[in-house]
C-alpha cells in the first residue's frame, strides 16, 4: 500500500527512451507498467544489464540513501513509471521498498554466482526463463511463449557478447529447446530450459 | 543511531565459525569489531564469497524481508557481532539499514561490472584494496600493509580459482607492487594497484 502523499508524478516512457542518467538522486521510481533495464557501460560503451524492472518494482533507490546514481534506467517496452518522494515514504512504504530491496540483493548475488560457476548455455537459459514473465514475452496462440529479445540484449544481461550468445543461441535452436528468428526467441521446451538453467 | 530496545543479543565469535547458515531468518546482524564474511557454495563445495561486512555494516539482511537465507555468513577474523530485532527497529535504524542496503546492492553491481569486463589481475588488485581497511590489514612499522588471505580466499572473493591466482599474486610480485608470504600479502605500491585494478 502506498500513500497517495508520496506520488510525485506518473510518466510513460516509450521503448529506448532514458528514463535516469547517472548522477544526482532524489526521487525513486516503480513501475507500474511495461519493463525498465537497470545497465551500466564500460569505458568502451558496452552495455551490461545489471537488472530488469517489472511492474511493482522499484528503480533509482540511490535516492533513499542521498547516494549518486551510478547507472542508466531505460524503458524496454512502453513503460509507465510512478516517481515518489523517499522523504515522504510511511512505515509501510519503507517495509515494502526495504523487501524489494532485499530481493533485488538476493537477485544479484544469484548473477554473480551464475557469473563464476556457470557456463554461458545455462546463463542464457536463465535469462531466458527471468524474461519469461515480463511485458517480453507473449503467449502464442499455440501455447508457446515469444520473447522479444536481440543477441545484443542477451549478450549484455548475461555478460558475453553477441558473437557467443548467437553461438549458444543457435545451440539451443538445434536442441528443440528453442526456436530463434529475428530479434526474437521463442520457448518451445521449458522444462529443458529450466535443466540447462541449473546445470 | 540505534535504539536500546533493539538490540537482542552481543556474540563474540572465534574465525572460521560459521555464524548463521542458510534457512529461517529472523534477526539482523550487525558487525561491531572483527570481519564477517557473507559466502555461498557451489555444489561441489567451492566458496564464492559475496561480500566481506565491516564494522558498523550489516548482515542477515533476509530477515528484513521475511525472506528465506539463502547465504553462509561466517567470522573471518575475532567478531563482535550485535544480534537486532529488525521488528523492533524505529525509523532512524530503518534507514541506517536501507542506506547500507542500497551500498551493498551498488557494490555486488560493482562485482558484477568488474567480473564481466575486468581481467583476473585487476580484480585481485580491486579485492586487496577492498581488504585493506578491515581487520585482516595491519599496518607494518615500515609504513607497508599487510594482508591476511591465502590464495583459496582470494579466488572465493574474485570468482576463480586458487591456481589461477597464484600465478597472477606472482606476477603481481614480480612486478614489484605487492610481496607474497604464505597467507599474507604485503602492499608494497598502493598506487600501482590501484592503476591496475582500474585496467
């Protein structure tokens, strides 16, 4: 529950758009619609995904801290976002941002473990199966899921780069587990995916 | 600034104790003297560790959320650690702990940046320059640095393994910038590590 008094605005963002820069911090933001990618870049350009943001989640929590941005927040897809005020956050706001908080550490910590102790396939099957419930993904009318994601996209959410991924990609396409078209990837066995996720 | 009634418990713990192990969370923790390493495994037994907590930082940050511990946390050095009641914590404290939340969450994003587009030699370097204002650094008479950690705990810390390591701490002594003795590391050119650990 969030108090009305805490709502700045509510703004919708379309696909690509920069949402924050890096920089100054006041205000935290949450989805309420669409998909928003937390990335930085390193000094050549390359983007790295650091975490997705879907509707309910929270964004720019530097500002709860008075700590600089450090990262880049842009919509995915057409993205609604409220901006609310930490100054004037109840109790029960904090205890839900504190949890996503929480959550979003946890998500981490998973990614560097996957980053050390798993090969670039299961990764990707990661990722995969994380974007499996975000504004993504669309349930085919033959009950399979499409997911709207490039190898450049994959590539900076699993930390490699494109040429690999479309390897690994194509790998996966030969295995059944996947079918993979332009720009677009489409689940055609869950089930194997979640195994190579965990192998 | 904390409360009184807060506070649950104060435990001193020996090194290499294990302090809490994955499962129900109930309480925080925070570290008032010692080291407190935060590490997961994988499942062939290997360490990673995700974060070392410094005095005056937190830890068993789960039970803020309600949410299960999926982590090791465990005494590096001699600890004083103060047990908290995190439902018992007044606003002041939740925001002593959401600032943290957000510096822990900025530096597993920092681990992540650095595992992806770093080289092993500049993440050993950025790892020996993380553990030197903690308690496993003393400062020696002739002004020099020295660190506590074998090999195998500096591969836990970078996402490798204790062969590997070996090999870069050699060729890190024989460029002159540290000096390597069995479980420690003297710091002979903080300057050049920190040139090399932003490479």
């Amino acid at each position: 529950m969030l108090l009305e008094k805490t709502f700045v605005d509510t703004i919708t963002y379309r696909p690509g758009v920069v949402i924050l820069y890096p920089g100054k911090a006041d205000m935290l933001y949450r989805v309420s619609n669409g998909l928003v990618r937390v990335h930085t870049m390193d000094d050549d350009g390359n983007g790295l995904t650091l975490r997705y943001v879907k509707p309910g989640e929270y964004f720019g929590e530097e500002a709860l801290a008075g700590l600089n941005r450090q990262y880049f927040a842009e919509a995915v897809t057409d993205s609604t976002v409220d901006v609310m005020n930490p100054a004037l956050m109840g109790a029960e706001e904090n205890l839900e941002v504190t949890t996503h908080l929480v959550k979003t550490l946890e998500r981490a910590y998973a990614s560097i473990y996957r980053l050390v102790g798993k090969r670039l396939r299961a990764r990707i099957a990661s990722e995969l199966l994380e974007l499996k419930d975000t504004a993504l993904a669309t349930r085919q009318q033959n009950g399979e899921l499409l997911i709207y994601a490039t190898h450049d996209e994959l590539a900076a959410a699993v930390g490699s780069v494109r040429e690999t991924v479309t390897k690994v990609v194509g790998e996966l396409s030969r295995d059944g587990v996947i079918s993979a078209g332009y720009g677009k990837i489409t689940l055609k066995d869950e089930k194997a995916l979640r195994q190579i996720a965990a192998e």
